[in-house]
C-alpha cells in the first residue's frame, strides 16, 4: 500500500537490480532477471552515512488509526492530504488544494498513472498492479521518468464516454419521434380516408353537372324551336300597339277639338242668352216707360175734360165752340205721343269686347328664355355630398333639393336661404317632386321607399314600401290624386294618395327605369329606361301606349314640354333626341357628347333645352334646329339637374360638388 511504498522509499536495497522489501515477497519473473527481496533491518549498518532513527512502534499504529486502512491507494491519500492542507509533490511538482467556492463543483483529469491504477483495481489485477507500482517508483527514485510524456489521460477518453452519453439521448429521442411518427401515419390515414370521400363527392358532383348541361342544352333547343315564332308576334304585337297608338292620338284629337267645339257652342248659347235676357229687360224698361207715359197722358186729358166741363157751365153760349176746342188740343197730343216711344241705347258690344280682349291676353305665348345672356349669379353649397336632383315650387319661387347625404331641403329663390329641410331615409335621395297645390313633397330614396311631407305639419306622413330596389323618381299627376314612381326593379307603380295604396304596377322594361314624367293634361305618362327604349303609357289601362326606339345607350332622362307634344331624352352617350308624339317618330338628334346627358329640361316657350352634362357644363340648344345657343361653365364636378324658371328669368343646376347655382 502506499505507507510500505514510501518506508522502503526511506531505506533503498539494491539486489541484482531490484529493490529490497519490509514484508516478504516471492520472487517474480522480470524480463531476463529475477528479483528477490528479502527483510533486513533498517537500523542496521548501511554503507551510506545516512542517519536513522528508530521509530516507535506505538506510533507506527497511530498511524495506522489516522490512515484509511490496509487498502487505501494512492489516491485516498493524495486526497486525505489536501483535505489537510499540506503541499505535496506529485512527479516533482508541488500541487496546492484549488480554491473551491461553496456550491462550485470542478472536474479535473485524471494523470496517466491514476488511471492505470484505477483500470488495474477495476479489472482485478492485483499482481500486474504490484508489479506496476513497484516499477513506476523505481523508476521516479532513479529519475529515469520522462515527465514530459506523462500527462492526463487523453481526452479522447472522455469524449467517447460524451458519445455515449448522446447516444443514449438519441435513441430516446428516436423513440419519442417514433410515437411521433405513429401518430403522423393515423392522422395521415385519417386525411387519406377523407380525400376519398370528397373525391366521390367531386364525381359525383361532376356527374350532377354534366346532367344539368345536357338539360340545359335540350331546353335551349326547345327555346330554338319556339323563338321565330315569338319573335314574329312580338313584331306584330308592336305593330298592333303603333296602330293602337295612332288611333288613340287621332281619337284624342277628335276629342278634343269636339270638347272644343262645345265649348264655343256654350260660349255663344251664353252669350245668346245673355243677349235675349239684356233684350227682354229693356223691353220691359220701355213698357214700363210706355206705361207710364199712356197714364200720364190720360191724367192730361181727364184734367183737360174736367176744365172744359167748367168752361161749359161758365159759358153756356159757347158749348159748341169748347167741343172745338178740345177736339183740337187731342190733335196734338196725339201726334206727340210716337216720338215718346223710342228705346234708348245700350254700350253692350262694347262690353262683350273687353271681356274676349282679356281671354286673348291670356293666350299669349311665353317668350323663349335669353340663354345666350345668362352668367352665373350665386352659388349654393347646401348639402354635404352630391346634389342629385332639384324641383321647383308650381307657385312660389321655392327650389327643392335631393341629396346624397339622404336629406332634401327647400331654399327660397334668388336669396338662397334654407326654409326646410327633411331627414328620414336611410339611403340616398334620388328624386324629389312638389304636389300642384304646393302644400306637399315626394322624396325618392335609395332605401326602395317614396315619403310624402306635409308642409302644414312639417313631418313625413305617409311611407309608400312595395318597391323591392331603389326609387329613382316620383311625379304627381296634374289632379294631385295620385303619385307615379320609377325604379331599379324594372317597374313604374302608381299611387293613389287618398288610400296611401299602389293602384297599379306597370310592368314592360327589361332593365331599371331610370325616369317617370306626366304629359301635361292627360292621363298618360312617361318612361325612360336602361333598356335604351322611351315607352308611353296609359294610366286607365295599365298599358304601354307605344314604345319608342332610337337610343344606343341607358335613357337617363326625358321631359315633355308645356303643349305635350314633344318629348326630350337623353341617354348616357350624351345624345339628345326629340320625338314628336303626335306622329310618333324622331324630329331630331343633338349629340352634346362624349360625356353622358344626366338631365333635360325644356323652357316654358319650348324653343330651348337644356342638357345637364357629366363634364360639368350645362348646354343649351334651339329645339327646331339643335343649334348650340349657350354653354355655361361654372361647376367643378358633373351637373346632375337642371330646370328652367316658369316666368323665364333665371335657369337652376346643380352638381356633384354639393352645390346648386343661379343662372340669370
């Protein structure tokens, strides 16, 4: 152990090169030498001058109590010494105790020689470890160990002993992954199982396809074979409504100049009877006079007898010649009395004259509007976003305007000033319309609705809903009876306003109608659609009356104007035409384009149009020729509306840039 290694390392005995031993050994067989040790004393005499001193045998066995055992190596006592403190020489360099913070664990490596050791003890090999030992300090007392070539134990070592300790980790990685992998595969065969259900479901999806082209494809052979067939009724059915038109025109017309004729032949039985009756009183005025000039004349003459009766009494001798007398005076009253009798004169002719110059006052046509003078007078920004319509008051100088900011507000006229406003549709406003008493408005929004407002109440009181899109437009029928509205769902309805109910719902466009206006005095109205088409109707029927064709694009808007003889359309190719109903074909075509037409509007004379156009400028032209008379500039976005002033003084427009404006 390694207290008898360093005793004999204390008492050295060289014996055919080996080394002598406390405790007796047998001989081992070295290279070619044998070596033996035998027990000699230490404190005999040795050839050397050393000095020894004997040891006590008492404390040989405190030693043996302080060490760890017979068993303890070299490394126990390496450590039992730096847990003491004490330097100590390991291969002749002095090793110190490491300073050790608490908590602080450090690895060292091993020296070559520990390892040996501890490879030797760890296999069992106890004679190759004596004989190891006994050779390594022989060795290190003779100083024939090269210290530079033992080292720690390589690193290698260690590392493999890192490899195993990842190899470790890594297969229980590998079969983490492989749960993992397990689990992978189900969820895979799960999205297998359902790619194959939506794979039948595509086919059979597919099949169902398949099958609805093939009856589409057999319903549109069936279509074929029936369209030749429709297209030539509805070729005569148009032809049969042109000549259903015609007639009811010639008819109006012969009604109208009937109506005409009785009302001249009442006109003169009046004025006969009023004739007859002014004779009759001055007949009787002249009887009453006759009447009493023939008693005053026979009063004359019962005074004139009475004197001549006394005349006789008086003179009895001239009874005869008092008869003369009196025979006499009647003579000449006689002759007196037809001069009496003539009737005096009356200024009736001059009377009957006033009263027709005053109907032929009221005749006179208006004056056609000085467009070409006109300039911008005022602007109106009274909405917070687009102006899409306007309407003027039938017998104020008020404006109604639409917006689509969802609200409508009334301004009085040139002032501009805001007298009312209304705010209860959820949508834009597209369209507004005063009632002929003026005591009334119609709103026609985007919410699919139309709202009456009573001015008188100041409140919407009734809300007109059977609209399935949006309302374009509404108009009032000259009576005030009843209400027409166009809108996006292809139809016209009309309103009767007493019941608050849609009387009837005109059905014929094939896209949205875009426009609904009165003819002036009829019962007939008005549409302009996206169908590119203008169609007249009838209110009485529910019919179309006669369709117009002419347009190559969405018909925005249409006018009558004031005889209702002549409509005006535009369409969104920024065309303007003119259609002489009476003869139910085009009079003219103005092109005011490439931008679209938004609004038409005709002045009181019918001599001028005007054209609210996308390019922000309001055109106007003579109506007999499409002469341009005017161009007014002024608005910074597209014009949406324009109206003509009824008395002719000014022209309204208004616009996309939230504003209005005064032409005059």
């Amino acid at each position: 152990d390694a207290r008898d290694f360093a005793w004999h390392a204390c008492t050295p005995r060289r014996h055919r090169g080996g080394f002598a031993r406390a405790s007796g050994m047998s001989a081992v067989a070295g290279d070619e030498s044998v070596e033996e040790y035998e027990e000699v004393d230490a404190l005999d005499d040795s050839d050397d001058d050393f000095a020894y001193e004997e040891v006590d045998i008492e404390d040989l066995e405190d030693d043996e109590q302080f060490g760890a055992g017979d068993d303890e190596d070299l490394e126990t006592a390496l450590r039992s010494l730096q847990g003491l403190g004490v330097p100590f020489n390991v291969g002749g360099s002095t090793t110190m105790k490491p300073t050790m913070h608490a908590g602080e664990v450090s690895k060292r490596p091993e020296v070559m020689d520990d390892f040996v050791r501890n490879f030797f003890v760890r296999m069992g090999l106890q004679g190759t470890l004596e004989k190891f030992e006994t050779e390594w300090y022989e060795m290190e007392a003779c100083g024939t160990l090269n210290k530079e070539d033992m080292g720690v134990v390589p690193d290698v070592y260690n590392y493999n002993q890192e490899l195993n300790d990842q190899c470790f980790a890594l297969r229980l990685e590998i079969d983490a992954q492989k749960s993992v992998v397990q689990k992978a595969s189900s969820t895979w065969d799960k999205f297998r199982k359902e790619r194959d259900v939506h794979r039948m479901h595509h086919k059979r999806i597919g099949q169902e396809k398949n099958k609805l082209l093939g009856d589409i494809k057999t319903l549109r052979k069936h279509y074929a074979q029936y369209e030749p067939t429709i297209k030539e009724l509805k070729r005569k059915y148009e032809l049969a409504m042109k000549e259903k038109m015609l007639v009811r025109i010639e008819r109006d017309r012969l009604l109208q100049r009937l109506e005409a004729v009785e009302l001249e032949s009442a006109r003169k039985a009046k004025e006969d009877a009023k004739k007859e009756k002014a004779r009759k009183a001055v007949a009787e005025k002249l009887a009453v006079a006759e009447s009493k000039r023939e008693e005053a004349a026979q009063a004359a003459l019962d005074a004139a007898r009475a004197a001549a009766a006394e005349q006789s009494e008086r003179v009895s001798r001239a009874s005869a010649a008092a008869s003369d007398d009196v025979s006499r005076e009647r003579a000449p009253s006689a002759a007196r009395q037809p001069l009496s009798r003539q009737p005096p004169s009356f200024p009736l002719k001059s009377d009957a004259g006033g009263r027709h110059n005053t109907r032929v006052d009221d005749d006179v046509p208006p004056e056609p509007v000085p467009v070409e003078n006109f300039k911008l007078s005022k602007t109106f920004k009274g909405h917070l976003m687009s102006v899409s319509n306007i309407a003027l008051h039938p017998k104020k100088a008020i404006l109604a305007t639409a917006s689509d900011d969802a609200t409508w507000k009334m301004w009085d006229l040139p002032g501009g000033n805001l007298i009312m406003s209304g705010d209860g549709h959820k949508d834009w406003v597209a369209g507004v319309a005063f009632h002929p008493a003026g005591t009334h408005l119609a709103s026609a929004s985007g919410d699919c609705t139309v709202k009456i407002w009573d001015f008188a109440q100041k409140r919407c009181t009734v809300t007109l809903t059977e609209h399935t899109a949006a309302v374009w437009n509404a108009a009032f029928h000259s009576t005030g009876d009843y209400l027409a509205s166009c809108s996006l769902d292809h139809s016209v309805r009309l309103w009767d306003l007493h019941t608050s109910r849609c009387r009837l719902a005109f059905r014929g466009h094939v896209d949205s109608v875009n426009e609904v206006v009165w003819q002036p005095h009829t019962n007939n109205f008005a549409t302009g659609s996206s169908d590119k088409t203008v169609s007249l109707w009838d209110m009485r029927t529910g019919l179309c009356a006669q369709t117009l064709y002419g347009h190559l694009n969405s018909v925005n808007h249409l006018c009558f104007n004031s005889q209702g003889d002549v409509i005006v359309s535009a369409d969104a190719d920024g065309v303007v035409k003119l259609w002489d109903v009476r003869m139910v074909a085009e009079a003219l075509s103005v092109d005011c384009g490439p931008h679209p037409a938004n609004k038409v509007s005709f002045d009181k004379a019918g001599e001028t149009v005007a054209v609210a156009s996308d390019d922000g400028t309001v055109k106007c032209f003579a109506s007999h020729d499409g002469e341009l008379l005017a161009e007014l500039r002024g608005h910074e976005d597209a014009v949406q509306g324009v109206l003509f002033d009824p008395n002719g003084e000014f022209l309204v427009s208004c616009s996309s840039d939230h504003t209005f404006r005064l032409w005059r």
